[in-house]
C-alpha cells in the first residue's frame, strides 16, 4: 500500500514522547508499504534530520514553521468558533504540498498524528482515513484552564469547548479514531459517540533503558525527573516538587538532589535553581546518564493525560517512581499498582523519602517494575496492533 503520513512534528530525533510514538509508527509502517511523510518543523536544527527519515520514507516533505508568528496568527481566530490550534500548526506550503501529492499519487491510506493535522487530510472519502489524536487535546486544555488566571483560563476553557467540537467532527469522519489508554478513549467516546475508537498504548524500548546499559553512578541521594521543558505540564510539575515536595525530603535527607533533565528549560524553570539541591541540565545527548544518578523518578503531574513515557522509561532503567494518581491513569492496573503514589506535598515527600531510606525496598521495587514494564509495553504488540488497523479497513 501507499501511505500518506501527516504529522504535525517531525518525528526524529526521537527526544519527545509524541515524536517517539510517531517515529515507531513509520518505521513499522514503512516495513510493509511504502510511506511519504508530511510533517512541520518547529525546531530549525531538526530539518537536517530528513535525511534520516528517508530511510524509513519514500518521500519526506518537511515545511518550517515559525510558533511565535503562528499564534500571533491565531489571535483573530479568539472572535470565532475555530479552536487556535488549527491556525497555530497551519502552513500554505504544507497545504500545497499535500495537495500536490494526492493530486499526482494514488494512496490507500491516509494517516494523521494529532489532531492540529486534520486539517491536511484530503476530504473526499475515497481513501481510507485513520487518525491517531494519542491524547484527547481538548480534556488537556480544559484542565490547564483550572490551573491558569484570566485571561488564560478563559482562553484554554474557550480551546477545551470549541477543540472537542472539532475532535468529534474528525474522528467520526475517520475510519478508525485511535488514542494511547483507555481513559482518553472513554473521553472520546463521550464527545464523538458514533465514532470508531481502539486503543493503540505506547512502548519502550526495554533494551535501551535497561540498567546494565549505564551502570548506577554513586553520587549521593538523588531524584530525577525527565521531559521536555518546554512543556507546561512538565513545568508546572517540577515547579511543585522543587518549591513543596523537595524541601520535605531535604528536611529528612539533607543532601538529596532533585535532577530536572531535559531540554528548553524556559525562566521559569531555570529560576528553580534558587531551590538548594535542584540541578536543571537542559539538553543532554544520553537521559540514562541522569537516571544512573537517581535512586528514585518522579512524575508529580497536576495536569496529565494519555502515557507518561517518562514513568515508562525509568521503570524500564529500574527505578522506583513517586508519581501523583493523575500522572499514573493512563497506565496499565498491574504497571500502575508498582508505582508510589501521593497526591499532597506531604505524601509524595513521604514516598520519597521512604524509598531513598531502604535501598533494598527501593531497588526490589524498581526490578519489579522493569518486569512488568516489560511484559505489558512493548512497542513490537502495540505496532501489531496499529498494522492490524491499518491493514484491515475496508475502503469505501
């Protein structure tokens, strides 16, 4: 088959949750059919990696895009019934060279990651379409609402209203609406009842984080934290835990680090350095290096949906992981049993510092973990069942 493949990041490097999830996609995808990616580049250094991906792709067409100008483009759309993210993940040359393409090839699939792609997709019902949202965006901008002051809080309400009318119009044009966890699909269900829902998880490679891979560094007591800075969930999440869960723990446990490890730390992160024993890396080539450091991961979300890779991963490398209920939900009963949870400042502090106290209870628990992980999240089932989606839709 010839698959048109739209996505809304280039997904490569693999160094996000939502370009990991893609790149898999591809790469199963491309093993069996022939696959012409369109995608936007928000980061000018990732345009060099097309030549990566045409290992994978027939084609690949990569169309820059400015975020800064895109949501001043937005703006006008606040007086319109439009959700912004269509105007903010808009590009007339990635409309063009869509166009292009489907007006010169004739493909059985067409296959959009996120929701900001729909808008791409051609529209005649003639090709199969499939729509992979990962995470019902709308439920995402809702809760950031209860979290932001005015005027954001009315902006990301008014996002949460309007996106959701758009996710029910696409996903009950598509032939198949897939998302990462049964919880998003529940959410989905809700909004676009006469839709065609499955759930597709993600994996992790077991083998990458594994804890033979980098050996345990002995550097003192530390907690690591993983993700995109840039992120606001992320943000606000290692904003709470350095300003109430850290300074718990260092009462008990004078010496702890908290290790926050990812790249595009923004003021606000940055700032976080004032706390004593926080550590922010920014860019790092290899996140095993800092989970060598870290006798526990924490993933202490306020706002949180789908699959926190992030938890996946360290319990894969072995560690232990403190995470709040919400930042657990999309995990499996039996994954998410293995997890530490707390929902104040008190409790997440007190699962910490328990874990760093008893090394062997720590160590026990992380080993149980890397087995569960490993039996329940690997990509090779969750991309078996994606071709099997793929494969067996019935075109009109």
């Amino acid at each position: 088959m010839k698959i048109l493949y739209l996505c809304h990041r280039i997904p490569y490097p693999r160094n996000k949750g939502e370009k990991i999830r893609a790149f898999h996609q591809l790469q199963a995808m491309s093993a069996r059919h022939e696959v012409d990616l369109f995608t936007l580049v928000d980061d000018p250094a990732d345009l060099e990696h097309r030549a990566a991906l045409s290992k994978w792709c027939r084609r690949v067409a990569a169309v820059p895009i400015r975020p800064a100008l895109a949501r001043l483009r937005a703006l006008p759309y606040l007086f319109t019934e439009t959700p912004l993210t269509l105007p903010c993940f808009h590009s007339t040359g990635l409309r063009s060279e869509v166009d292009r393409a489907f007006a010169a090839e004739q493909y059985d699939r067409i296959f959009v990651y996120s929701s900001a792609m729909a808008q791409y997709a051609p529209t005649n019902g003639r090709v199969p379409l499939l729509i992979d949202l990962v995470d019902v965006d709308s439920d995402k901008w809702t809760q950031y609402s209860a979290s932001a002051r005015f005027p954001y809080s009315a902006i990301y309400r008014r996002e949460g209203r309007f996106l959701a009318r758009y996710e029910r119009s696409i996903s009950e044009k598509a032939a198949v609406a897939i998302v990462s966890t049964e919880r998003e699909a529940g959410l989905l269900r809700a909004i676009a009842p006469e839709a065609r829902i499955e759930v597709v998880p993600n994996g992790v490679n077991t083998e990458f984080f594994s804890p033979s891979a980098v050996a345990p560094e002995n550097s003192g007591p530390a907690i690591v934290f993983t993700g995109d800075m840039s992120y606001f969930p992320n943000e606000d999440a290692v904003g709470f835990f350095a300003s109430e869960v850290l300074p718990l723990i260092r009462r008990a446990i004078p010496g702890v680090r908290f290790l926050v490890v990812g790249r595009n730390p923004g003021p606000k992160v940055l700032r976080l350095q004032q706390f004593e024993g926080v550590t922010i890396t920014g860019f790092v080539p290899d996140v095993r290096t800092y989970l060598a450091q870290a006798q526990v991961a924490t993933a202490p979300f306020l706002i949180a949906a789908g699959i926190q890779n992030k938890i996946l991963e360290a319990m894969s490398y072995g560690l232990p992981v403190v995470a709040t209920k919400r930042a657990t939900q999309g995990l499996s009963r039996r994954v998410g049993e293995l997890v530490e949870t707390g929902e104040t400042a008190q409790e997440l502090a007190a699962r910490v510092v328990a874990l760093l106290r008893d090394s062997g209870a720590a160590r026990r628990k992380g080993l149980a973990g890397r087995v569960r992980v490993t039996e329940e999240y690997r990509w090779e089932a969750a991309l078996d069942s994606l071709m099997h989606l793929l494969e067996a839709v019935i075109p009109a």
